[in-house]
C-alpha cells in the first residue's frame, strides 16, 4: 500500500485517518457474527442430518427424503432467523 502512496498529497492525512479508526474500542461483533453465521449452518446441517434419519424409516424414495429433509433443515434455519430477528427488535 506504501508504493500506491508514496505519491499522494493526501498520504499523511488517511495514515492518521486509518490509525485513529484502528484504535477505536467498541462494542465486540463477535456474538453477532456467531449468530448471524455460524449458528444458522450449525443449525441447518444438524436438522438436515436428523431429518435425514427420521425420514430414512418412513420414506422409501431417496429423491423424497433429500427433498423433505432439506425442507425441514430450510425451515429450522428460518425460524431461527425470525426468532433472532424478533429478539433482537426487542433488546
């Protein structure tokens, strides 16, 4: 990024720009990004497997299985977002 630089007028000023915004302390995104995008994938491959195995029993068509198990995993991951929507409105 220094030989982009090196030629700018305004060098010294985004240097000083960028230090003060890397020294900011804030609030931490972690537990936002975990729930955001970790819990939801969990979420979706735990349900997908279970459904999987509920379905193995009941249902014959392998095309139907796959089929009704990913619509419960979607469906398990949406409810979970609308859960986290609403409590998240509401705090």
């Amino acid at each position: 990024m220094d030989k982009q630089c090196k030629d700018c007028g305004q060098k010294d000023s985004c240097r000083q720009a960028f230090e003060e915004l890397g020294n900011l302390k804030g609030p931490s995104v972690l537990l936002k990004v975990v729930q955001a995008f970790l819990l939801p994938l969990i979420f979706f491959i735990v349900a997908l497997a279970v459904a999987e195995n509920v379905l193995a029993e009941r249902i014959a068509s392998s095309l139907g299985k796959n089929l009704l198990a990913l619509a419960a995993a979607v469906a398990v991951v949406f409810l979970y977002l609308m859960i986290l929507k609403f409590w998240r409105n509401r705090n």
